[in-house]
C-alpha cells in the first residue's frame, strides 16, 4: 500500500574476475514470468507473461531500467553483472520505479549490500501495487548470494476505496492491504456494509444505520423515514435528498452536510455543539492544529479548559451563535433561569425533573453567586454509545462507564453541569465546590462525585426512585 516502506537484505561473493567474458542480457520475458509466477500468485490467473509483454507501456519502462547506464559499472567491465534488483508496480502493472545494488568491486569479498548500499535501504512505495525482488547475474563467471530478504513495514493506510454517488464502490481503483481483515464500516460516514452473509459468498449488500437499511445499487432506503411527516416534499425512502454530493446520513434519520463539523469562519478555541435530529448533542472544542484533535480540528470537551465563543451546528449545517438575544428565556413549563442556553436543555428533561433543575441551577447563582452551565441533559442511545466507545474503541479518553439504556440521562433524569466565569465561559476542569452540591442534594439530586467505582463530577441525577432497570423495562430496552 501507498505508504508503506521495503528494506532488503543480501549478501553476494564471486571468486573471480569477469575476464573479457561476453555479458548477457536478461530477457524481459524471464523477468515477466518470475513476477507472475512468484508465491504469491499476484495475477490470480487473470493475465499471463506474454499478454504484459505485450503491453508498450510496461515492457519500454522495464528496458530502460535493464539498459540503465549505472548497470554498467562505469565501464568497469571486469566486476561482473550481478545485483540484487528490485522492481515497482502499481496495481495495472504499470512501472512505478526500480534500483539495484551491484556486487563488490573486488572478488573474494563479501558484500552486505543492505549495511553499503543506499538503494536497497528504505524504499518508499508511493503507489498501491507490487514490489518484485530478483537476483541477477548477466556474466559469465558464478556468483553466488545469500540471505536474501525483505523487510516490509506497514504504512498507517490499510485499505483505499472509491465510491461512486450513492455508495457503490469503484472496485478498479479500490484497494486494500494483503491478509488484512475486511474492513465493513465504509459509506456514508462510516455505515456498516452487510455482504457475504451467506456459505457461497453472496450477501444482501446493504449499507446499515441505526434506523434504517440503506440499498446503495438503487440508491434507496429500504425502510420508510421515521421522520417523514417532518419532511413531506420528499420521498420517505430516499437518501440526502438524492443530493450524496453535499449530504450523509449515518443514523438513516436525517441529513448532515458532509462539510464537516466546524461552520467556515468560526475562530479557534470555540465551543462546538452537534446536535442530532433526536434532540441530543455532542460537545466539542475547536482547535485546529492540537494533537488532540480530530480531523475536524475537533476535542471532545473534558480535554481543554474553556471556550471563547459557543457555535451550535444543527444537522443541516446551520450555523447560530449563542446568545440571549437570539434565545428566548421562557420554557414550556415556567421552570426559567437567566441562561437562555440553560433554559433550552432542561427543557428535553422529563417533565417532573425541569422544576427541581431550574430551582437547582437558581439557587447556586442566588445564594453562591455561582453560574452554572447545563453542558448536557437528555442523551440518546446512539450518543450514550458512541460515549462509552470513547477511550475504548474510538480516540479521546474514557468519560463514562454506562451504555446505551444504563445512565439516567437515557430518561432525561439527569443533567451534567460546567461552573462558568465572569466572562460567561466555561470551565470544564473546575470541579463544583461542596456548597453546590449540597444545594443540588437539597433540590433532590445525586451527585456523581460520590460514586466509588467512576466518578463523574459535573453529573447530577434526580432517580425519582427508579432503578435504571425499571426504567429500561418502561421504555423497552433490553
């Protein structure tokens, strides 16, 4: 793969001089043969020797590589036509490049080409293909070599693949690494492609999301949108919008523009808030540039101290920046504090939790003048797992031990806050003092820095005395 580095070892002895002996030349063919019939089988009986002889492209290269000038030793015709050579070809066979390192000038020596000789010292593969490894010998005298290898070292890229609009792959300009596992998370930000399910190797070859299965040969979903009645101008199984350009889709719920997370324009060191169709949200800082962040420029918050600004991205791309004038500060319910940020989140509480979280976050600004920030509340199932991967099986560090159905916030039971400074922003190392938490306990809720096992400290919960159990069984999760 592109990527990747080769090193070869070898040794070579000769006794005798090549003294006034006709040279060889190495035919094309016999090179052509020993790649194709190597162990590895790299034609897999798709093409032959005679039919890439037969091709101008390849077989032009491969003589101006026999017929180099340095093969000739500058006219030192008495050391004899013997190396260690090496050949590079992308996948169509085409010639990307070759070297060779010669025996020693002087007969009776023994010549470790790798610890001498440049050439065969950490050749770069630039190109997905093949690297074809031969001794040669085109004099008369013998020559003989020994201990001949090849070290390969993996670059980071496994697997390259090209897609067409909807999600079928280009199989011509596709590849991937020799004796690897298949990777299954592709299209579509990653959806999961069930194929080669059954004994003779066929399969369903469906994309599929949290919600729905995705058909990428139709272009179609196979279910209907859950969210349909939301968006009536279009057809409830197709995909983004038919527009697979600008849009993706991993939960089969919604469309998300595939320009990335971060709105152009927004400065480094803001506050990136995802939201999901669902209601739930994700929380990032942008830092474009640290090593902690994502391709995005993105760090999962509990990482970094506080923010400069707030910028929410909704799951079509739009861009609002969070203030009061632009938020109102009434709730559905009249449970109101002064942070119209704070306001919203509560409101995705259950209904009986919104007063006891609003008279929380009241009374530490009243009585402490502390201001607190709700950072999360109501969390979905999807978002609770893609939590709990975090530090495990996806980057960042570990910040829950809960899955999916088995933390309050899966019920809108619990709310996660941020002390906020005099500038209004948010540090998200500060643990709360003593004296919020008390008011907190007060109000009804638990707080998570009391826990043995995991300690969550910006996690407050109000169970209403219901077990995590219960409340799966309620809302039928198993």
């Amino acid at each position: 793969m592109a990527g990747d580095k080769v090193d070869i070892w070898g040794k070579s002895y000769y006794l005798q001089n090549n003294a006034g002996g006709n040279n060889y030349n190495v035919p094309l063919l016999g090179i052509l043969d020993g790649f194709l019939n190597a162990p590895s089988g790299v034609a897999g009986g798709k093409t032959t020797s005679a039919e890439l002889n037969g091709l101008t492209v390849l077989t032009s290269a491969l003589s101006n590589f026999l017929s180099d000038p340095d093969r000739n030793n500058g006219g030192a015709s008495t050391v004899p036509k013997a190396y260690i050579n090496y050949i590079l070809l992308d996948e169509n066979f085409r010639y990307k490049g070759g070297g060779f390192s010669r025996v020693d000038e002087n007969p009776n020596v023994v010549k470790d080409h790798y610890l001498v000789d440049a050439s065969v010292q950490n050749i770069q593969v630039t190109q997905n293909g093949y690297i074809y490894v031969y001794v040669s010998n085109e004099s008369p005298v013998e020559v003989f070599f020994d201990n001949l290898q090849v070290i390969h070292t993996r670059g980071p890229v496994l697997e390259e693949t090209h897609y067409y609009p909807f999600g079928l792959t280009i199989a011509g300009i596709s590849s991937k690494a020799m004796s690897k596992i298949e990777n299954k998370f592709r299209f579509n930000f990653g959806s999961e492609l069930q194929n080669n399910e059954f004994s003779d190797g066929s399969g369903f070859d469906i994309y599929e999301t949290p919600f729905r299965n995705y058909d990428p040969q139709i272009g179609r979903f196979n279910q209907i949108d859950p969210l349909s009645v939301f968006n009536q101008s279009s057809s409830p199984f197709s995909f983004v919008e038919n527009n697979p350009i600008l849009f993706i889709d991993p939960l089969g719920l919604d469309t998300f523009r595939v320009t990335g997370k971060v709105p152009k324009g927004t400065p480094s060191n803001s506050m990136i808030i995802v939201e999901t169709p669902t209601g739930g949200t994700s929380y990032y800082i942008y830092r474009p540039g640290d090593p902690n962040a994502d391709e995005d420029g993105l760090i999962p918050v509990g990482m970094v101290n506080a923010p400069e600004a707030t910028i929410v991205v909704t799951p079509n791309g739009n861009r609002t920046e969070e203030n009061e004038d632009q938020q109102g500060n009434g709730s559905a319910n009249g449970n109101v504090t002064e942070d119209p940020v704070n306001n919203r989140r509560i409101l995705t509480l259950d209904p009986r939790v919104q007063g006891p979280a609003a008279d929380f976050i009241n009374r530490v600004q009243n009585e402490l003048g502390i201001r607190l920030r709700v950072a999360q509340a109501l969390r979905t199932l999807e978002e609770q797992n893609n939590l709990y991967a975090q530090g495990r099986t996806r980057p960042g560090p570990i910040v829950t031990n809960a899955r999916g159905g088995q933390s309050y916030h899966n019920f809108g039971l619990a709310i996660d806050v941020y002390m906020m400074d005099k500038n209004g922003r948010v540090d998200f190392n500060q643990v709360v003092p003593p004296a919020v938490v008390e008011i907190a306990r007060q109000e009804g809720f638990e707080w998570g820095g009391n826990w043995r096992s995991f300690r969550d400290n910006p996690h407050f919960q109000l169970t209403l005395g219901q077990t995590l159990q219960q409340l799966r069984l309620q809302h039928g999760i198993h």
